[in-house]
C-alpha cells in the first residue's frame, strides 16, 4: 500500500500505517547500507560478521559437535605448527638421505672396490661389480620415483565412484582406504602414512616404489658392511695406533681411507639395522592386507568386535601371496624378475579408488 493509493476521508488503522512506514523506512535502510548494495559483493565488514555468526553458530548447532572436535579445535595451532614443520623437514631429510648416500657411494668408489680389484680373484670381483651396480641402481631408481610419483588424491569433482565418508578438512567425498594428510593437506589413496624421508605421502600410487626402496636401501647397507667389515676392523685399528708413541708414520690419502672405511661401516650398519626393523613391519602389513593407517583402525575394530563376540576380518586381505602379488603388480611369474629385480614404472594394480574384497564375494557365494 502506498500513499497514493489511499483515498482522502477513507479511515486507516493507525498501527496499519505506523506498520507500512516501518516497512518502507527499513527498506530505505537496507539499500542505503554499504555492505548491502545490490549487485555488488558484500563488504569486509559484512563478510566478517557473515563468518563470525558461521563460526558461532556452528559451535552448538552442528550436531557432530563433540569434544574431540572442541580438543582438536583446541590444538589446531599446534597441529599447524608440527604439520609445517615436517612439511619443511622433509626437504631436508630428503637433500640428507642424498648427500649420506652419496658420500657412502664415493667411498665405496674410492676405497673399497679398488682394495676388491687388487685383492680378490676375478669371479669375486665380477660378482661384486654386479651385485653393487644392480643394487645401486634399484636404490636410486625406487627413490626418485618414490618422491616424485603422486599418491593418487580421490576427483575433486562429483563421480559415480562409490565412497565411505566426507573428508572434514577437504569437504570431497572419500573412497574406500582414502584418509587425509595434514602435511600433505589432501586426502591421499590407500594412505599407509607420510615419510618424511621421502617428503611425500606414501600411498596407493607409489606404496610399491617405496617399500621397493626400503628393501634395497637395506639390501645396499648389509652388503657394504659385510663387504667392508675387514677394512673396517684393519681402519680402527690403524685410527687406535694413532695415539701411540712414537705414532706410526700414515699418509693423508691412508688415514683418508681409515675414517673413510670408519664412516662407512657404522652409518651402513646402522641403517641396515633401522631400516631392517621398517622393511620388515611393512612386510607384515602387506602380508597380512593392511596399510599403516588402516593397522590401527582395524585393531580397534578386532577389539570392538570381540567384546560383542564377532570375529572381523580384513575386508581387503587376499591372502599372503596374493597381497605381494598386487603390491608389485604380478600377473606372471616372469614379471617377478622384470617388475620386481629390475627397474619398472608400471602402475599399481587398480585405480585406487574402488577395490575388490574376496570376503564380499565369499559372502555372495554363501548367499547362492
Ligand atoms: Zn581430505
Ligand atoms: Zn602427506
């Protein structure tokens, strides 16, 4: 109603008409406000209290509040803090495995197979030249591919894939297996967890050239320390007599070779030890179908389960065998020598985002 459309001696009702002024004077407001200018975005002001009356209201209206949220909201500064600190450590790490594994090649170089080329017979010294190249060159291989190869992320867009949650941080839906990475800030495919050694996620895209990695770099380390372990003990005990008096008369190039040889021994043999103890619990974890992440998850759920007297079962274990299988990427036993001995770029078996359970099929099979 407007003013015009009332007709002079026609009786309005008083709070009809205080009621229409108000409206009209509100109106009036609303466009003359700055932030509420149509057409034109809001201002800061109004984005600001926009997303503080979000943050407020979401602290009592979201219905999946509960005090994990609220300790995690707590602590969000301090994930922040180690997130990025790792995330800066892996660059790092990685120019320190470079540098280490370098330094334990060129003494390998310099000292070790020269002293094997002098002393051995000729069919030791071929297998040395052999074995130490193939190794070497596995180790770098399954390296640089480790760090370079994507994980694999779940699309971005919507998809007819089928999927078991919501991602909190990424807000995409996650498929089977798929978890998020706080230092990687994305959801990762079959994550088994983030190495900061490789400064990259370890997922279903280049899980095989990571463990490929570990079992050579270890391989690598063993073979040193048995190849040099009598170099080693005629070193220290050279680096002993040192402080004898009169001191044996040594060149710099020999007492180079002794704490060259020192160096060596302990860095390989300590790492041999290391990385033994992690190849051999991700061989666990692959035999047994399980990812690093998913070990933890599934432990709970065993023991969820047996309070209630159901037994759980691994919906993705295979079986032993056939877990290696399709971690390497096996169909034949050929492939064996050429996907697993050798270096190869072959894709992982599946695309990571659907994957077949035998315990589903087992089921169905029941069921007919
Ligand atoms: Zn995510
Ligand atoms: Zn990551």
């Amino acid at each position: 109603m407007t003013r015009n459309t009332l007709k002079p001696g026609k009786e309005m009702n008083s709070w009809r008409c205080y009621f229409s002024k108000l409206m009209r004077l509100s109106v009036r407001w609303v466009r003359l406000c700055p932030w509420q200018v149509r057409g034109r975005r809001p201002g800061p002001l109004r984005q600001l209290w926009s997303y503080g009356k979000v943050v407020f209201n979401s602290l009592y209206f979201n219905i999946l509040t509960n005090w994990d949220t609220v300790l995690d909201s707590i602590f969000e500064p301090v994930y922040w803090l180690v997130d990025n600190l790792t995330r800066w450590f892996g660059v790092v790490f990685v120019c320190l495995v470079i540098a280490l594994t370098t330094s334990v090649v060129l003494i390998v170089y310099l000292c070790v197979l020269p002293r094997i080329v002098r002393t051995y017979p000729a069919h030791w010294i071929l297998w040395h030249l052999c074995y130490g190249h193939w190794n070497l060159v596995n180790i770098v291989f399954h390296y640089y591919k480790a760090i370079t190869t994507s994980p694999g992320c779940p699309p971005q867009e919507k998809t007819d894939i089928p999927t078991v949650t919501i991602c909190k941080k990424c807000i995409v839906p996650k498929p089977a297996r798929t978890h998020h990475c706080s230092i990687c800030n994305t959801c990762v495919l079959k994550m088994d967890h983030h190495c900061p050694w490789l400064n990259n996620c370890v997922g279903h895209f280049n899980h095989r050239y990571f463990f490929s990695f570990c079992l050579y770099m270890m391989m690598g380390c063993i073979y040193c320390s048995i190849s040099a372990k009598d170099m080693f003990l005629e070193a220290y005990n050279a680096i002993e007599s040192y402080y004898q008096t009169p001191p044996p008369q040594f060149t710099s190039e020999e007492k180079f070779f002794h704490k060259g040889l020192l160096y060596l021994w302990v860095l390989t043999s300590s790492v041999a030890v290391a990385l033994g103890g992690l190849s051999l619990w991700h061989a666990v974890l692959i035999t047994r179908g399980e990812t690093s992440v998913e070990r933890h998850i599934n432990r709970k759920e065993r023991k969820r389960l047996e309070t209630i007297g159901q037994v759980f079962r691994n919906p993705y274990h295979h079986g032993g065998i056939k877990n290696w299988k399709i971690l390497f990427g096996v169909e034949k036993k050929s492939q064996w020598i050429t996907r697993v001995l050798l270096p190869s770029s072959h894709p992982p078996h599946g695309d990571g985002l659907t994957w077949d359970c035998p315990l589903r099929k087992q089921d169905t099979m029941d069921t007919i």
